[in-house]
C-alpha cells in the first residue's frame, strides 16, 4: 500500500493504486487505479484520512450507496461518467477514470481539525 502525507490531512495507508492525494480551498482529490483498488475502499479511505478517523469508525458506505454498483461502474469504463453521492457529511463525486472527488456537504461542521 502506498503512504501519501499530506498537510492538513494527516497520512493514512491508502489503496494500493493511490497515485495523489491532493487539495484545493477545501476539496480533496484522490487518484487512484479503478482496475487494482475497489472504489468503495478508496471512498471510504478517503474519508478516513481527511477527517483522522479510523475507517471502522466511519458510517458503513453501504448505507449512502450501494457499493457494489460502485465498484462495477468503475471497473468497467474507460472514463467519461461519474457519480455523485453524500457520504459522512462529504460531497463525494467518482469519476469512472480514477479520480474521487470530496468536499464538505453544505451545512455540515467542518471536520478536518
């Protein structure tokens, strides 16, 4: 697994595939590899790191999405469609090419500090 340390997010043992974690005015990007890593895993390790949770402390992903159309959507593409869903107070938007996006839902408390 690769360790990615970013400044303000902490580190965390993120998917095999992660190539970059980074972020911008409060959003933060993840890409990975669709085709190695489960994007319900990502997702859900994604969260974890930004907010310095554990991930079995997290809500179960399940219970904002069904994961396993998750993961097929994004194993099966070339790119081009997305996925938008709220999840642990997070705006989380998948792309089908790799590349999860997060910020905070409007009206949640902030939970990075």
């Amino acid at each position: 697994m690769n360790r990615i340390d970013h400044p303000g997010t902490g580190s965390s043992d993120l998917v095999e595939s992660a190539e970059s974690l980074t972020v911008d005015d409060g959003t933060y990007r993840l890409a990975y590899d669709p085709s190695v890593d489960d994007t319900s895993l990502a997702v859900v390790d994604l969260v974890a790191t930004i907010t310095h949770t554990d991930a079995v402390d997290l809500e179960p992903l399940h219970s904002a999405i069904d994961t396993t159309a998750l993961d097929r959507l994004s194993s099966g593409t070339d790119g081009g469609n997305h996925v938008d869903f709220r999840y642990a107070g997070y705006q989380i938007t998948v792309d089908t090419a790799g590349l999860i996006t997060c910020s905070r839902s409007p009206g949640e408390e902030k939970r990075t500090e």
